[in-house]
C-alpha cells in the first residue's frame, strides 16, 4: 500500500523537484518540436504520459524476472510494443492528429524520459509506486509543454486552441480562442528557434523561483530560532 505522504512526495518530485522540462531538461527533441500550439502539446504529452504509465507498470512487474545483463534490451522491448498500441490507436481514432504528429509518436519509444524513469525507478520498485510515479512525471512534461505551447501560439498566432478541430471534427473549429485578434503573427514563435526562447524563459522564471524560495527559508530559519 501507499501512503498519502509517499503519494505527495512522487507528484511534488515529478511536476516539480525533478520536472523533465525544467530541471532535468529529458526528451527535449519532441518538448521543442511539437510544443507550436496547445492541442499538439497536450496530445504528445499525453501519449507519452500514458506510455511511462504503462511501461514502468510492466517493468516493474518483471524486474525480478529480468537478469540484469539485457534489462535494457527487454525494457525498450516493452516500450516499443506499448508505443506501437498508442501509434496504431491515434491513426485509427484521430488520424488529422496523428499525420500532424507524425514521426514523434514512434520516437516515445527512444525518449529518454520513458526510459530512465523504467532504468532508475520502475526496475527498482513497487509496480504501484512506479505508476504514480511515471505518471507525475508525464503530468510535469505535459504541463511544460502545455504552457510552452501556449507561449508560442500566443505569440505566433495570437489563438489559443488551434488545430483542436483535428481531435474532435470540423465542428470544433468554432471552439478556437482568439486572443488576439486581428494579429499578423510573429514566425520565429512557432519555428523551433522560438522554442528554444520560450522554454529558456521558462527554465529562468524556474530557477528564479527556486532561488526565491531559498532566500525565504534562510531568513526564516533565524527567525524561529
């Protein structure tokens, strides 16, 4: 079983302490690449939410079972046969998404990200304690990626929301935000140079914070005394 406190320790870790956006900066190929609006941002990070889910589940399933000396081998085996249901489940269900997406589904099977939380955590505990935790680190992918797209699409678009139409029917179009309207874009937003912009501003805004908050410890801590 699981206690609360465990519970909160693995979300607190995977959104913040060790985010993979933000501080351990993982998996940065699709976090740049895909992250030029919202709706694409929120579908490959929830893919890959599901397949970390999934695979550190398995893997922590198996790890007694596994000999050490071709764990790897057997864990991107296990990777690849989940992001293949994922892949083949977009193409069938949400094929406008998945031609947009293209290339970046198959490559969940080589993310660092998957990968490293099967090798340093799943293989090492409790198959319930592994999902929460790969779960609350896609949450944290998926919100940086969230917010990066949202940065970028704002600035280069002035919307919010486009291409949702894709996931749900032409009928969605009519649900597409329009912020700013009347503006005439600004390119370098949603080409991968303002990627690397954006989440720099969201690394520094990050760090700030932390900083921020150590400051505030410090001088509390002299206080109390």
């Amino acid at each position: 079983m699981m206690t609360m406190s465990e519970f909160r320790s693995l979300f607190h870790n995977g959104l913040i302490k060790q985010n993979t956006g933000l501080v351990q900066l993982l998996g940065l190929c699709p976090l740049l690449a895909i992250s030029n609006n919202v709706v694409n941002a929120l579908s490959l990070g929830l893919a890959t939410t599901m397949v970390m889910a999934a695979s550190s589940g398995a893997v922590s399933s198996v790890r007694n079972f596994v000999p050490n000396e071709i764990r790897i081998p057997v864990f991107v085996l296990i990777i690849a046969a989940l992001v293949t249901v994922i892949d083949l489940s977009m193409n069938a269900f949400v094929h406008p998404l998945y031609l947009v997406l293209g290339i970046f589904i198959p490559l969940i099977t080589t993310n660092c990200i998957v990968l490293a939380r099967a090798d340093a955590f799943a293989a090492k505990n409790h198959p319930l304690h592994s999902v929460v935790d790969a779960v609350a680190m896609g949450l944290g992918l998926t919100l940086v990626l969230i917010v990066l797209g949202a940065i970028r699409e704002l600035a280069g678009k002035g919307t919010l929301l486009s291409g949702i139409d894709l996931v749900f029917g032409e009928a969605a179009k009519g649900w597409v935000l329009h912020v700013l309207p009347n503006y005439r874009g600004f390119l370098l937003a949603i080409l991968p140079p303002g990627a690397f912009l954006a989440l720099g501003m969201l690394i520094a805004a990050n760090n700030w914070n932390k900083a921020r908050v150590a400051r505030r410890v410090r001088h509390a801590v002299p206080a109390a005394a």
